[in-house]
C-alpha cells in the first residue's frame, strides 16, 4: 500500500501544472538540486585541507567534532524553514478502507524524501572515507558517517514534532534559536562549552558504538512518538493549523477612501497583502532588505572601487517590494480575478489602483533607507536616481510583464521555497529591472564620468514619470486585450 | 447501522451539532434536511471520523467510528472534492479505490458499466485529470467511487447538487435500483426537497445542529417538509 501511495505523490509532482508547464522552473529547480548537491560535495572533499591549510587547527578531525553540534543546531534552522508535513495530501484517502497507520507511516516515510536530508551525507562522507578512515579504519570511518546521519534524521523527526506541538509560532522558534546563540556565545568566551562536551561523544564513535546505539535507539523512539503523535490527529481540521491572523484584522485605511474607487481598491490590496502568509513574507523580507545596504556601504571595495555595483543595490533597496511583490501583480488576485472584471471599476483604475500602490511603497522604502546618508551623501543621490527609476521606468516593465500568463496564487501558503506562480515571465522579467540602469549609466561611466550616468538613470525615470498617463494608457489598453486570457488561466488550478 | 449518542461538535464554544440520540437502520434510506449551517456537513464527517467529536460517540455497526479502520470497508461515502485526488484521472482514480476493496480489473470493468449512462461517456476513457473535471463530473466521479466494494451503507452530500437534470434522473434511479437490489442504506442530504423525498422514507430536520423533527414513512413527507421551511 505504502508504495502505491508514494507513487500516487510522485505522479502529484509529475503532473503538477508548474512542473509539466513550466520548463523554466522544472530547469530552476533541477539546477538548483544539483548545485546544493555539487557544493556540498564539493565542501566534503575540501573539508580537511579548509580546516588544516585555511584555519589552521592541527587535527581536522578534533576540530570537526567540536563543531557537529553547532552544525546540527544550524540544520534545525533550516529545517524549521524548509520543512513541513504535507498532512493535507493525505485527505483523499481518509475514508477509504486504508488502515490509519500505514497512511501516517507513509506520511513519515515520504517526508523523509527532502533535500536537507542528504545533506549530511554529502557533506561529510568524502571526509569519513578519506580522513577518518585513513586514521582509525573504515569501520570507524563508516561508525562516524552513520551516526551523524541518523543524528540528521533525528533532527528532522525532531522538527516535525516540534513544528506541530508549538503550532508554528515563530516565539518558538526565535526562543530556541536565541538559546543555541547563547550557547555559541558562551562557547566563544569560555563561560561554558557545549562543543567541548559533546566533542568526545562523536569522536568515540570511532572506537566503540555506543553512541551509534544510542542515536539508533533515539531515532526509533523519535520515530514512534511521531507516528503516535499524528495517529492521534488525523483529523483535516486539526491538521492544519487555523491561525486567525490578528494582523490587519481591524485594520481600515479609511483615508484611502478619499481616493475614490481607486483608494478602496488600494485599500483591499493592504487587507490582501496584511492578512495573507505569503504576501506578508513578502513585506517582511522588504523591510528586512533595507538592510542590504550595510553589506555593501560598509566596505570601501564597493564604495570606491566599483560605484556601479550601487546600482544594484539602490535598485533591490528602493525597489524591493515593488519587484517581489509585483511579479504575481495579478496572481494575488487570481482567485478573484472574475470578481474584480464584473465590478464596477474600470481597468484603467484597477491598472492605477496596482500603480498607486506601488509607487508609495517604493517612495515609503526611500524615505526609510535616508539613513545610509551617514555612509556618505552619493548614496542617497543613487537612492533618488534608483527610486525615480522605479517609479518611472521599473513599474511599467513590472505592470505589463506580470500580465504574462499569470498564475493563480494560494495566498495562505508560506513564502519559503514556494514556486507557486512562478512562469516564464518571472524570469524573464528580472533582465531589464536589473539591467536596465546600466543601459543609461554605462555610457557615461565609461567615458569617465559615472555621476552623470546616475543622473541619466535620473532622467530616464523622469521621463517615464512625465509619460506616466500616456504609459497607463498603454498598459490599460494591454490588460483589456489580456484580460480574457488572464481569467482563463486564472479559472484554472 | 449508525448509532449516535449524545453528539456534540463546538467551535469555541458555539455548538455546531448537538444530536442526543439518533438510530439509523439496516437498509433504512436517511435524509437530512436543513437550511445552510444546520450542521449537516459536520454531522457527516463525524460520522465518518474525519472531524473529532466535541462530545459523544458515533457507532456504525455497534463499534464506535472513532480511530478505527474497520467500517470502511462497508461505508462508501462522498461529502465534497477533497475525497477526491485531483492530480489521478478518473480512471486512474476508480482503478486505485477498486483495489483497496480487492477489485480485479474485470470487477472494476464490470462496476463501471453500471454507470456508464450517469457517466455519459465523459469520464472513463478521457485522459483527464480529475482536477480538470466540471463540478458536476467531479460529482459523478465522487458518488462512482462511494458504491466501489458493495458498501452496506454509501453517504452522500448533496448529490444532487451541480447535476444536469439528465443526471439528476439518472442519479435517482441508479441509487433505487441499487437500494432494491440489495441490503443497502443511505444517508443523504439535500436541499431538493423533491428528489430527498423521492428517495428516502424518513427524513430529518437539522436546525442549528438539533434534530428537530424525524419524519417516517408518511406519505406526505413532501408537503410537510414544505410547511415547515415555510414558516
């Protein structure tokens, strides 16, 4: 039974219309695979002589072991992002003559198929094969490899159960993740070593198994308590946990209303953009790119030596919600695309409402990066000449490649490594958001004066911004031809 | 067949379904009625264990429904799309449900037969995916899968609902030639007053969860059901 289950999965994956329909994403994807898989190889074979040659520690594999705690503690990071039970996939099978347990058993097996658990055997076998077994056998080598992948495992089982039992909340997680950093840091200053006590642990794997044992036995009992766990609550409605989002819930920017139609529709895409997981990520992720700047601003090498890299950064600072976000422009809506075209609003206030929307937020992520003014005044003068680029040049590039076949979005679903939505256009579409700058400021700065080619990027926006109506106007008329051709895709899953 | 004691579901603290007693019969054919929010999806999948009761126990054949597996075997059953795998074709879908019940492909060839007029030569045989199904194809797919394994008693929520009226006929006239051709019990509910009284000898009205009125086997269900949903 449990096979034809996981065949059942494989077929949902082959069948799913982005991996059929996307070429581009399947390609991403696979890409994306086979790099995580090639760097972690990579870095396993490279392990010795990075920390004999590059750090300087006498014995790798002391070191090593003195590390695997804070490697593992890293690893539950990850995996609290990246990993989830897919509970509701198994729905469908529920009322049908299928014993309970086999279909959590299958729920716990699959999950086991998830990138992040490879990682711990790519990471580290070249180096229990070659270093280790050189040193204590290959018995010992194989004894060390074992135990830390089933350590890995054990995180997993750990996360599932810890994701479930604390219903997600991110208190949970930033407790635990400020205890592992109190616990980094007492390492580091010597207060008390955690890597000092679990060291010795790893390293007798290499003369007995007892810990191998342990690990093993842990890894069963983790096993079976998750398996209870979800035995217990194979109910769809406890499944999924129903968060009532408090965010945005009273929430009503009455003054938009002064606006008209077009504020009111402003209005309802703050709701969409409050009360929804996805698009909320997306926010957050905005007001933490603010950030970005202290990477670059703080070293000279960027600052001096290659001023138009700060393009880039001026584009991603003023313009990164407007890029996240308004790739699915109209994917936010597709549930309710129908909706919105038997309204009484026309496409021309529904192109501006998504227009008004977006300029105000880059002008608002302007504002708030004034601050950098302390790394030096040339930085805002690029903010401003970025953030006119935006405005004049970006949006529109934005508004009418998001009416490229776009796809329908599940709002409440999470933002990390969720490909939904994602086409051809969204790839396509980061070329000339990124590049096109340079297209203004690579002539001057090649004949030696790059402050004039930021005041071409400048122009270029402004110019866009003095078109803006005849620019609506076009994109109006654009998403009343599309606009059938969107419904259309957008009424299917 | 189905006997429930003392049910009770609430969502923070609002009763959904509050049934104190109720006994559904072997071969008895079940309606219930009521407006939208009765409770009468909820009283459903806790019969069928997909929600966990506030209170109470739901019995099929003298064993409570709750953690157990064994009444599936004679409970079919279809409440809405999400008992379906969307990413199967119909097929695909038919072929994997006959085989939990121990279908050979034969059997399965001969069940579908049976509803080859309801199917109208628009599900078997299409390479479709049921995600790409009309909602009244979904319907008959759903309902198809429910009579899979000859259950003792096939749950149905609004099967009328979405159905062309071709279908509908059809559909009446498939589940009363089923019922007489052997031991069978419905549970249905609808808001077609007509086709529920068409098929079912008793009929019970949920209000806000509470039975309120158990009607049996008068010959006037009709006009009484019609005289209380006036008021």
């Amino acid at each position: 039974m449990i096979p034809t289950l996981l065949s059942h999965s494989w077929k949902k994956l082959r069948r799913s219309v982005s991996f059929t329909k996307e070429l581009a994403t399947s390609i991403f994807l696979s890409f994306f695979a086979l790099m995580v898989v090639g760097y972690s190889l990579a870095l396993g074979f490279a392990l010795d002589s990075i920390i004999t040659k590059g750090l300087k520690q006498e014995d790798s594999f002391q070191f090593l072991n003195s590390l695997l705690i804070y490697y593992f503690g890293f690893e539950f990071m990850m995996r609290y992002f990246m990993q989830n039970l897919p509970v509701l996939d198994v729905q469908p099978y529920l009322h049908l003559p299928m014993k309970r347990s086999r279909i959590v058993h299958y729920l716990l097996i699959k999950s086991l198929a998830h990138v992040l658990n490879s990682s711990v055997f790519l990471l580290f076998a070249p180096f229990a094969l070659t270093v280790v077994a050189q040193r204590f056998g290959a018995a010992a080598g194989w004894s060390w490899l074992i135990s830390l992948c089933l350590i890995s495992l054990c995180v997993h089982y750990i996360v599932l159960i810890f994701k479930k039992g604390l219903d997600d909340t991110l208190l949970g997680f930033l407790a635990l993740v400020g205890t592992l950093g109190l616990l980094a840091a007492s390492d580091y200053y010597g207060w008390f070593s955690l890597s000092e006590l679990t060291a010795p642990l790893f390293f007798s794997t290499v003369h007995n198994s007892y810990l191998l044992i342990g690990v093993s036995f842990l890894f069963g009992s983790l096993y079976f308590l998750n398996f209870q766990f979800f035995l217990k609550s194979m109910y769809p409605d406890e499944l999924v946990v129903h968060k009532t989002t408090t965010w945005g819930k009273n929430q009503d920017w009455t003054f938009l209303q002064s606006f008209g139609s077009i504020g009111e529709w402003i209005n309802l895409e703050v709701k969409l953009i409050l009360r929804n997981k996805r698009p909320r990520t997306i926010l957050f992720l905005s007001a933490f790119f603010l950030l970005y700047g202290l990477i670059f601003y703080t070293r000279d090498a960027f600052t001096e030596k290659m001023p138009g890299f700060l393009l880039f950064v001026g584009i991603f600072i003023t313009g990164i919600f407007m890029i996240n976000y308004g790739q699915f422009l109209f994917s936010w809506q597709g549930s309710h695309f129908d909706f919105t075209l038997t309204r009484p609003i026309s496409i021309r206030q529904f192109v501006e409402s998504k227009y008004w929307m977006l300029s105000a937020v880059t002008v608002i992520c302007f504002l708030l990066s004034i601050p950098y003014v302390y790394f030096g005044w040339k930085i805002i003068f690029i903010h401003a000449a970025m953030t006119l680029f935006n405005l004049g040049v970006n949006i529109f590039v934005i508004l009418n490649m998001a009416m490229w076949e776009p796809k329908k979005i599940d709002l409440q679903k999470g933002a990390t490594l969720n490909y939904q939505g994602i086409g051809a256009a969204q790839w396509v579409m980061s070329i000339p958001i990124l590049l096109g700058p340079y297209l203004f400021y690579l002539p001057f700065s090649f004949s030696g004066h790059p402050d004039l080619g930021i005041l071409a990027v400048a122009a270029a926006g402004l110019i866009g911004i003095a078109l803006r109506p005849f620019l609506l106007k076009l994109t109006t008329r654009r998403l009343q031809e599309r606009r059938y051709t969107i419904a259309s895709g957008f009424r299917k899953d | 067949m189905i006997s429930i004691q003392a049910l009770k579901k609430s969502y923070k603290g609002t009763p959904v379904v509050d049934v104190d007693q109720l006994y559904i019969g072997q071969n008895e054919s079940f309606g219930l009625v009521g407006n939208n929010g009765a409770g009468k999806t909820t009283l459903f999948r806790m019969i069928l264990d997909l929600i966990r009761p506030t209170e109470g126990t739901v019995e099929i054949n003298g064993k409570n429904v709750q953690g157990n597996d064994e009444w599936k075997h004679y409970v079919g059953s279809y409440l809405d799309e999400n008992f379906l795998i969307s990413y199967l074709t119909p097929n695909e879908y038919f072929k994997f449900v006959g085989k939990l019940h121990n279908y050979s492909d034969a059997d399965l060839k001969e069940f579908l037969e049976k509803f080859e007029e309801l199917f109208h030569g628009e599900i078997t045989g299409k390479n479709k995916y049921i995600s790409d199904l009309s909602k009244g194809n979904l319907k008959k797919v759903g309902i198809a899968a429910a009579f899979i394994g000859n259950p003792q008693l096939v749950i149905l929520d609004e099967p009328f609902e979405n159905l062309d009226p071709t279908s509908q006929i059809r559909l009446k006239q498939f589940l009363e030639r089923e019922q007489k051709e052997r031991s069978l019990t419905y549970l249905i509910s609808s808001h077609d007053l007509n086709h529920v009284t068409e098929i079912c000898k008793r009929i019970v009205i949920l209000e806000k969860g509470k039975v309120i009125r158990d009607l049996k086997g008068s010959d006037n269900l009709l006009m009484e059901l019609e005289e209380y949903f006036k008021a």
